[in-house]
C-alpha cells in the first residue's frame, strides 16, 4: 500500500468527480431531448444501491488491493453517470415544481455517492482499523437516497397536489393556534386595588402566568375579530382541499406531448395557492392584541382577488368542480362578513380617539 498508490487512487477519483460536475454542468445548460420514465432511474438507482454495496463490502475483512478499489470506482462511476443522464431525460415536460423535487432527489444521491467514493479511496493505507467501520453508514446513505427516488413525483399534478397539501397544512396550523385564542379574564388590577386581603392575596397565584398567555387574552371585540377569523381560515382550508381534489381529477390530462399550457396553469394555480397561504399567515399573525386592522383588512381583500384568480384557471380546465366553487362562494361570504366587521371597527377605533382628544382639548 504505497504512497504511489494511493496518489494514483486520488487522481482517479478526482477525474471521476470531475466528470460528474461536467455532466451536471451540462444538464443545466442543455435541455433533455427525449423523454425518460420515472421508472427507469428507479431502476438505475436500484443498480447504483448495488454499487454501494460492494464498495462496502470490499472494507470487510483484508483491505482491498489498489486495483480493485480502481475498478470499483470506475463501475461505480460509470452507473452514477448514467443515473444522471436518465434522470435528466425524465425532466422532459416537468414544470418548476415537478423539476425542483427531481433535481432535488438526484442531488442527495450524487452528494452520498462522492462522500461514499471519497471516504472508500481515504481509508486505503489508513493505519486507522476503527475507521473501516464507518463504511456501512456511507453505503446506507447512498440504499436511502436511491430508496427516495421512489417517493418522488412521477408527473406535475402530482407535484403540484403535494405542494398545495404542504400549504393546507401550514393553514391547519394557522387555524390550530387560532382557536387556542381566549377571551381575557376578569382584570386583576382592578382586584388589587380592593383593599380585602382576600383577594391581594391571591395575585401571587396568577404571577405564574408567562407574558405569552397574557399577550394572547383577547377583549370581547378581538375576540368577535377572531371567531370571524376562524371561520375565513376554516373556509379558506377548505376551498384549498377542494382544489386539490380538483387538481388530482385532472391526472387523465397530463401528456407527455406538448402539455406547457396545461403545467403552466398547474404552477399558477400553486402559486395563487401560496400566496392565500401566506395571507393565512399574515391574519394569524394581526389577531394577537393589539390587534393590526388595516393589515388584517388587506389580507381578506388579497385572499378575495386570489380566490376569483383561481376559479377562472379551474373553469379553463372546463371539468366538474361543483364542491370546488361551493366552497369558494362559502369563503367569499365569510370574507364579505369579516370585511364588514373590521369596517365598524375601525369607525368605533376612530370615534374613540375624537372623543379622547375632545376629553383632552
């Protein structure tokens, strides 16, 4: 095991890397020109799993000669590089969703692949015997990466359904913390000023309340603002879970044949949907006291606007989406309600402050 030896096993991973980053490099610049099944790199990352392991096996027992550890690289490489070029063919029709998740996938296992190479070529000539036993943990990463390419989308709808699933999800957490809201208790300040020893003596048990609990008790006119928040939320949960249903309905649509226009209402769709989830977020965030109208006001007309985009892109699609367009006129009528109330409002909020400065003057 010569030192030789071991700067020519460099040089040759080194040429291998390199030659992956030139095809990745590739990939970016060249677009795929013809179409590749999901299915196929499935099976070439099976093929890559094996690859794996025999590299590992290779560290089991008697170190391995320089040459085998060459050839392992080479076999190795040689499946890498195809694994990339089919998974490039598979992008042919995907839209930035469908894409982002493949390019995504591709990137674990090329990563895992380099630090097994890397890591398999290190240990030649090593003096170290315990570090032999890291190998299985860099051959599982690369069994879990290729294990992942099952998992990945194998068209746009069902890209896309995933995505708007993650924005539902971040909605049903937005609706959670809402109904965690209270009402505000009884004031203890106004407790304190008694002068009955009864009732000074028991703020020491509320002293335990953290500000958090406190900032979050609502007045009886935050707590009407946050009722008719849960309900747009609950609604606008709703409406999203039916538009992925719709979505879904559309997989007979998707072809591999000049689909653009079909992928491209897809993302807007996706994205018309992010956006309603971000103003989700924003009302979530308005209801803590003091609550922000104005801001909240601009959500609902914002989630308003993004609901009519989405309908017309359904109605393109010229499908059935009757539960679909029930539950947008539901979300519109609570909006309208919402709207209405944040309106008075913001009137009682303005008479006050006159009647304050009045008082002052």
């Amino acid at each position: 095991m010569g030192k030789a030896e071991k700067e020519h096993l460099n040089r040759v991973l080194t040429a291998h890397l390199n030659t992956i980053h030139e095809t990745l490099q590739m990939m970016d610049q060249t677009p795929p020109l013809e179409k590749v099944a999901w299915t196929q790199v499935i099976q070439i990352g099976e093929q890559l799993s094996k690859q794996a392991t025999i590299a590992g096996m290779l560290w089991n027992g008697k170190a391995p000669e320089a040459k085998e550890l060459e050839e392992n690289l080479t076999s190795y490489f040689n499946v890498l590089q195809g694994f990339l070029l089919l998974s490039h063919g598979s992008t042919v029709g995907a839209g930035p969703t469908l894409s982002s998740s493949i390019h995504e996938s591709v990137k674990q296992v090329v990563d895992c692949s380099f630090r097994l190479m890397m890591e398999s070529v290190s240990l030649y000539g090593s003096r170290n015997k315990d570090k032999k036993q890291t190998m299985p943990q860099f051959v599982g990463a690369v069994w879990e990466a290729c294990s992942a390419l099952k998992k990945v989308p194998a068209t746009n709808v069902i890209a896309i359904g995933r995505a708007m699933t993650q924005v539902a999800v971040s909605v049903k957490d937005v609706l959670r913390e809402i109904k965690e809201l209270k009402p505000a208790s009884c004031d203890l300040r106004d407790e304190a000023s008694d002068d009955t020893p009864s009732k000074a003596e028991s703020l020491p048990e509320d002293d335990d309340l953290g500000e958090d609990e406190l900032g979050s008790d609502l007045s009886p006119e935050e707590m009407k603002v946050a009722q008719l928040a849960q309900e747009v939320v609950s609604e606008t949960l709703g409406t999203i879970k039916e538009l992925i249903r719709t979505i879904t309905g559309l997989l007979r649509l998707e072809t591999p044949d000049d689909n653009s226009k079909f992928v491209d209402c897809l993302e807007k769709l996706l994205k018309i949907c992010q956006g309603m989830g971000a103003q989700i977020d924003e009302i979530g965030a308005c209801l803590y006291p003091p609550q922000e109208i104005a801001a909240l006001t601009l959500a609902l007309e914002k989630i308003s606007s993004n609901i009519n985009e989405v309908q017309k892109e359904v109605e393109s699609f010229q499908t059935s989406s009757e539960p679909f367009v029930e539950s947008c006129n539901r979300l519109g009528t609570v909006l309208k309600q919402m709207e209405s109330e944040l309106a008075c409002s913001s009137t009682t909020e303005l008479v006050n402050k006159m009647q304050n400065v009045a008082v002052i003057n």
